[in-house]
C-alpha cells in the first residue's frame, strides 16, 4: 500500500480561484490521504473583476479587490486542507476587442521565460514536488496569464533537476510526472448534459451542447479533445471541500451560477472523477491510471534529472 504521507504534489495555477475551478477535489483527496499537497498562485488577480452579482456595491471589493482575493484565497485553502505559496506577478487581465489591446506593462504574461520560472524553479526546489499539475499549451482556455503558467511549469520540471540551471535557486529536485488538468473537458460536459436531461432536469449545458453538436457534421459527437484522458482520480467524496472552496471566493464565482447547477449527488453518480493528461513522465507509467502517484513510490530517489 503506498505510504502518500511521503509524497508531495505541487498543483501550479495563475490566478486566485484557478485551484477551486480545475482540480481542487483531486487536492482535497490527496491532503485527506496525508500527502503534502501545495498550490502554487503565479498572479494576485489584481486585474479581474467581480463576478459574482451578490458581490456588486460591496465596499471592500469595490475599494481593494485584490486585498480582498487574497482573504478569499486563504479560506480556499483550509476548505482543501492543502499549502499554498504566492508567485508574486501582476496579472495580465484578459484583453478584450478588436484589435486586442496590448497586455500591461509589467504584466505576468510579458515576463521573459527565465524571468516567470525562476520563482517556480526554487520553489520546486524547496518543495520537492513528485507531481505537478497545471494546464496545457492552450492555458485550459487562452488566457495570457494561464498561457504563461504553462509555459512556467514546463520550464520548471523540465529545468529543475538541472544543476546548472538558475544558479542560487536550490538543490536540483526533477519532479517525477508532470499533468495537465482536463477541467473543463467536452466529455463531461456532454455525460451530465443527458443524465440531467435523461431525469426530466434542465441542463445549465444545453447552449453549449447544442452549439457542439451544431459544429459537428454528424450532429451528435463532441469534438476530438486537444488532449486525452489518461488519468482519472476518484474523488467524489471531496466534491463538498471543491464546492467550499469554490463559494470561498465570494467576488469570483456566483453561488447560483453553472458551477453549482448540478447537485454534487448527480455528479458523483455521474462523473466521480477528476480527469488529467499525463503529458511528462520520468517514471514508467501504465496508462490509464488511477493515481497521480503511480510508479512514483517505487522509483528509485533521484533528485536530479539524468
């Protein structure tokens, strides 16, 4: 039986709320079973906005925002029961118009490479992290900020078991695996979209559905993912924990919006998992998987890359 208590995953996101939205029962699940689980946050948020209507008029989220994300994080973080560590860059925002406006200077998004790594790399270092999670090359969705945390996450586990790189952030540590979050993946979408519809309920999925199958020339399939599922991690019993954090960030997520328009006792019955693409692996992998930490616990302590 593996012994998680001396395991350490390292889940990397952009903004605050990022956690609570893609993978926090997942965090929830491997806190409970003793691993060490920490978050890593790339960006204060600084430049969102509030999203969540009962939140508008409010004076401390009119008046300092960001001040008040940090507070939401830090309830985000004990309904997971995981660590957490600030990053320190400026949010980009999400531009918007036609032509897009350039990012602000300063921003997350523009730092060069080594400059938005280096933090990540030494805190890989400290941290140990067997795992990683994070998004894909496409940001789960094409935000610069989530953009640029990919691009930082591969930097670090694919640079910090470098002794020679990023001189004074460390000993070298390579992390054993490395996964990108299927959050948001079509697949579910469509499989609680007809369990709803198949008891008589409404879907909150339905536009999105449809615009789907509008897309498809068979009219009914969704669309062949940008990556697929090799990983899913039972975790219905810490969906209650990911809704907590979720309504912890009170000015970013509505209580009555799309994250909470199916029951957590259908989505269980429906879809129990939390759903990743193993995309880097130093370890043998056996695929599909049921455990972020497979081949981890029996490969051999190495805390460099060969």
């Amino acid at each position: 039986m593996t012994d998680y208590s001396q395991l350490r995953l390292l889940a990397i996101h952009a903004h605050p709320d990022d956690e609570s939205s893609k993978g926090a029962a997942t965090m929830a699940h491997y806190a409970g079973l003793g691993a060490r689980v920490m978050v890593a946050t790339c960006t204060g948020g600084e430049r969102g906005s509030i999203l969540n209507p009962e939140m508008e008029g409010d004076v401390a989220a009119e008046r300092d925002l960001a001040g008040l994300r940090r507070h939401e994080m830090a309830a985000a973080v004990r309904a997971l029961g995981v660590e957490h560590r600030w990053i320190g860059f400026m949010d980009s925002g999400l531009p918007e118009g036609d032509p897009l406006p350039p990012l602000p200077w300063g921003c997350f998004a523009l730092q060069p490479l080594e400059r938005a790594a280096a933090p990540v790399v030494q805190l890989v270092r400290e941290f140990r992290p067997h795992v990683i999670l994070s998004y894909d090359e496409n940001g789960g969705y094409p935000h610069p900020d989530h953009i640029q945390t990919h691009n930082v996450a591969m930097e670090a586990y694919l640079r910090a078991g470098d002794p020679d790189a990023y001189p004074g952030t460390g000993e070298a540590w390579a992390p054993s695996k490395l996964y990108y979050d299927r959050a948001f993946n079509v697949e579910r979408f469509v499989a609680l979209h007809e369990a709803l519809e198949a008891r008589g309920l409404q879907s909150p999925y339905a536009e999105r559905i449809a615009a789907i199958q509008e897309s498809d020339p068979e009219g009914h399939r969704p669309p062949v993912p940008r990556h697929e599922t090799t990983t899913r991690i039972e975790c219905a019993d810490r969906f209650e924990a990911r809704d907590e954090a979720l309504r912890s960030h009170r000015t970013q997520v509505d209580p009555n919006g799309m994250f909470f328009a199916v029951s957590t006792e259908t989505q269980a019955e429906v879809w129990p998992w939390e759903d990743y693409t193993l995309a880097e692996s130093r370890v043998d992998a056996q695929l599909p998987e049921t455990d972020l930490f497979a081949g981890v616990a029996d490969a051999p302590s190495n805390p460099g890359s060969e």
